[in-house]
C-alpha cells in the first residue's frame, strides 16, 4: 500500500493597498558584495584543484617543509605515488598557481606561490 503524502496547504495571495509601497524581503546587508561569476569561475578550478587528497598532501608536504620547498624526488615515497603521477599532480598545482617549480639540474623543487592560499581563505571568511 503507498504511503500517504500530506498535502501542503496553499499560500494565500494577499494583494497590496493602492498607494501602498512594496519592500523587497530580503536586502543585501550594507557593503557585502557578492562574487563576480568570472572571479567565481577562477576560485572553483583552484578548490578543483585541492579536492584531490593527494594534492592536498602534497600542499601539506611542501608547506610544512623547513626549506620552504620540496624536491619532486621526496614526494613519491610518502605519498605512494609513482614519480609520473606525482609530477602529473604537480603540474596540475602549478597551472593553478598554487606551487612554483624551480629547476636545478635534473631535479625540480616545489614551493608555495605566496599568498595564493590566503587568497583561497579570503573568499570563506566573512567580510567585516
């Protein structure tokens, strides 16, 4: 036997008095402004970025290094990686403007773009 749905009754309209002047119901609180669609399209790709687990360990790895940088060489081991994915997710975090690759040699060394995290965080805290 089907379940019984409850039927919701229905909103009544109630018309406005001639003359009356009509508020809107909900106003934007005073100097909040809402994220333009293109900025919001370039902070989407970089959390898309970041969505990975093993992104967000490499950014872990890097940040917390007391170098400041990390060699593509430390990475494959704590991760688990093989050193193509590795250098794959690396890629894709440099083309995002997270990491900035330096190469010396055979070797290439990630380090953080500066401010690029605070740039992340600024856009989930609210604005006083």
């Amino acid at each position: 036997m089907p379940t019984p749905v409850a039927i919701q009754p229905r909103a009544e309209f109630i018309p406005v008095p001639a003359g009356a002047v009509e508020t809107p119901c909900c106003v934007p609180a005073a100097g909040q402004e809402s994220l333009a669609a293109t900025d919001a399209e370039a902070l989407a790709a970089r959390f898309k970025v970041l969505a990975d687990p093993n992104r967000l360990r490499i950014l872990s790895i890097v940040s917390s290094s007391p170098e400041a940088e990390t060699c593509v060489c430390d990475l494959s081991e704590p991760l688990g990686l093989g050193q193509p994915t590795v250098s794959h997710h690396l890629k894709i975090m440099v083309e995002a403007g997270l990491l900035n690759r330096e190469k010396r040699g055979v070797w290439a060394y990630y380090s953080l773009v500066p401010g690029a995290l605070d740039s992340l965080a600024a856009t989930l805290t609210p604005k006083a």
